[in-house]
C-alpha cells in the first residue's frame, strides 16, 4: 500500500514539474509597447493576427499601417506602407524595433500589453512630424 501511495505521488510530482517546465510559444497579437519613453517618444504597435495586419504608432499618432507575414521560428516580416522590417517575437512575448531617428539605431523593446489591439483617433495633429521619425 505504501508502495502504491508513493509511486502515485511521485508521478503527480513528475506531472507537475513537466508542466511547470514546458515551453510556450507566444503568439504575436494585440497590443506592444514601449515600457518607458524612447527620448520622450512611446511607441505602440497594435496587431489583428485574424487579418495579419498591424498598425504603428508613435506618442498616440499613426505613422504607419501594413500587413505581416509568418515566418518560421517567431520572425515575422512587417511590411508597413512606410517602412519594411522584421521582428522576433521571444518567448516573454516581447520584441525589439529599430528607429534610428528615435534612439539612435539601438533596439526598442516592445513589450505586450494585452491580447485585444489597441488603436488611436489620429486627430491629434503634428501627424506628419512624427511619420517623419520613421525615414
């Protein structure tokens, strides 16, 4: 009996630790953004994974929109009507970008913030100023 009691609860323990250890793959959907300014700018990208598209912003305003292509191993193409680039998503569901303008051609991490994409009115003015951070 004794036998039988710690061999069930050596497989539990066996059970639990297994799925305590897997991996899981995150899927890129939602919204990401900057956890800090990025030289008084935040950048968020909202993505629809049903449509595989995306939409950048940068302190709220639209600077570029586009679709995205799956790849393998969590990279992902963006091609953006402003500017084409790629991202790996790792397993924190995280991302870095690359503004040169913005932070001086270093990575900018993109954390998610939520499953359900986020976007913004582009009534705020000064569009253009900040579409132009993207050149």
């Amino acid at each position: 009996m004794k036998k039988k009691i710690f061999t069930m609860l050596s497989l539990i323990i066996i059970l639990l630790l297994g799925g305590c250890t897997s991996t899981i793959n995150p899927t890129l959907k939602g919204s990401y953004q900057t956890e800090k300014d990025v030289n008084g700018y935040f950048i968020e990208i909202s993505i629809q994974q049903q449509e595989s598209s995306f939409v950048e912003y940068i302190n709220n305003r639209e600077v570029d929109r586009g679709i995205y292509e799956d790849s393998k191993n969590n990279v992902y193409k963006m091609k953006g009507e402003k500017k084409i680039f790629e991202i790996t998503l790792n397993a924190a569901n995280s991302f870095e970008i690359i503004i040169k303008k913005l932070n001086n051609g270093k990575p900018i991490q993109m954390k998610n913030t939520d499953d359900t994409p986020t976007y913004f009115s582009t009534n705020l003015g000064e569009v253009d100023k900040y579409k132009a951070l993207l050149d």
